[in-house]
C-alpha cells in the first residue's frame, strides 16, 4: 500500500469525553456533528482485505491489474 496523496498530515483531536487522539489523514469532512477522516491510498485487491473502505476512486491505469 502506498499514500496517494503523499505522507499524511497529523491530526491532534480531542474527543467529548476530553481524550485525545492523534491521527494521519490527507482530509476530513463533517457529516451529522461528526467529524470523518479520509486517507487515499493506492492498494492491492488483498491490502483491500485487510481495510474498511468506506469511498473508492477509479483504478490507478499506471497500475498492473492484479
């Protein structure tokens, strides 16, 4: 698997309950009060496997079919 985007950047959050988390995303978007972080990645059919994928992207063409 490869960052398409490029390395991620770092998010700092603090959750209701005052936690904090620290995560990588290249965006985030903000649906029904809550706040969705997305990674583009460019990934084999058995890396795929292994994610939840929420939003895919046509097929990279500079990319082997596997």
């Amino acid at each position: 698997m490869e960052f398409a985007a490029g390395i991620p950047s770092r998010w700092i959050v603090t959750l209701r309950s005052g936690a904090v988390m620290e995560l990588a995303a290249d965006a985030y978007s903000e649906a029904d009060g809550q706040l969705l972080f997305n990674v583009l990645v460019d990934a084999t059919a058995d890396e795929q496997d292994q994610m939840v994928i929420d939003w895919r992207i046509p097929n990279n063409p500079r990319r082997e079919q596997q």
